[in-house]
C-alpha cells in the first residue's frame, strides 16, 4: 500500500494526540525495539490526510479483481 496526502506531526501534548494514538500498532513497533508491548507508547505521532490510496496485490486476481487498486478522496 501507498499512501499520498498531507503528513502532520503530532507531539504527545497535542489535543489530538488521545484521539489518534490507539490506531497505532505499537506492538510491531515495540517488538522491533525489544520493548514490552505493555508498555504504552512514546514520542510523537504522524497522521497523513490520505489524498489517495494505491494498494497492490496480485492475489485479488485469483478472485476476478484487478491486482491493484486505487482509492481518491471524493472531491478530488
């Protein structure tokens, strides 16, 4: 997947900081650093405003669909 748009830094005293921070996957992350994953996160987020989405994978071809696929936000 790729995704194009508009990236935001979120600092933890950000007000959105809480509203975002549960869509992060923290245990890839944290196994990658040899954390617990009962540890919560730290350090800031980055949300990207999608302007579009472009997805590949070639087994949607088993099941009749096109290999990839293209996502733009209504109104672009």
């Amino acid at each position: 997947m790729q995704g194009f748009g508009h990236a935001h830094v979120l600092p933890e005293d950000d007000p959105d900081f809480e509203h975002y921070q549960p869509a992060f996957r923290r245990h890839f992350d944290h196994t990658e650093r040899s954390c617990s994953p009962d540890e919560p996160p730290s350090g800031p987020l980055i949300l990207i405003e999608a302007e579009r989405i472009d997805y590949t994978e070639h087994r949607l071809q088993r099941e009749g669909l096109a290999p990839r696929q293209y996502w733009t936000r209504p109104g672009r």
